[in-house]
C-alpha cells in the first residue's frame, strides 16, 4: 500500500514539475528579484588568466603556421574536434613541457591520484 501511495505522490510531483513553462531566466521576475542576470561583473582570476595565456602563448605559436591558419580562417564555419587536435598539435610541437615546468610528478605524487 505504500508502494502505491509513494507511485502516485512520485507521478504527481513529475508531472508538475513538467507541465511548468519554462522562462527564459531574464523574464523571470521571482529570480531577477534575487539574482540580476543582466548584471555586469567582473571578471575572476581563472578568466584573467585563460584570456592572458590565450593571448600570450596560444594565438602567436598558431599563427607561426600558416596552413592551419588559413584552414580555420572562416568564421562562419562550426568548430570542430580536428580543428583542437590540430591547434593543439602546433602549440604542443613548440612549447614542449619538461619535468621542471610540468606538474605532472607533483600530481602522480598525490595519494589520490598517483601511486
């Protein structure tokens, strides 16, 4: 009997859950009263930093080679994995880590994740 009673409570509260309509979170008013989704931040160190590499190693070892650059040079097309197996290639091929710059033996050093 409980089983029972447990099923239909379970059915009834997915199907409430489905039948909401979904907002967008922007017309939401209840959220927008707690979190402003428009609002402006700033940006986090991790951010600083990816935009930082990018900009600092990244583009310049991709544009040393100009058959990748014209492959991928249309914006219009969609991304692809073969594009990343090839950029990465070409950065990887110059900037070749050694264990003094790699935290690859720190890593494996670990209890959790090493030996």
């Amino acid at each position: 009997m409980k089983n029972i009673y447990l099923i239909i409570l379970t059915i009834f509260t997915l199907n409430a859950c489905s039948s909401t309509s979904t907002v967008n979170p922007s017309q939401n008013s209840a959220l927008n009263s707690v979190s402003k989704s428009s609002q402006v931040s700033e940006k986090g160190s991790m951010q600083t930093n990816l935009d930082n590499w990018l900009k600092d190693e990244w583009e310049p070892s991709l544009h040393k080679e100009k058959k990748v650059e014209e492959k991928y040079s249309n914006k219009n097309r969609s991304f692809t994995l073969q594009e990343y197996v090839d950029k990465s290639a070409l950065y990887l091929k110059e900037h070749n880590s050694t264990n003094e710059n790699s935290h690859t033996q720190k890593l494996q050093s670990m209890p959790v994740i090493g030996n």
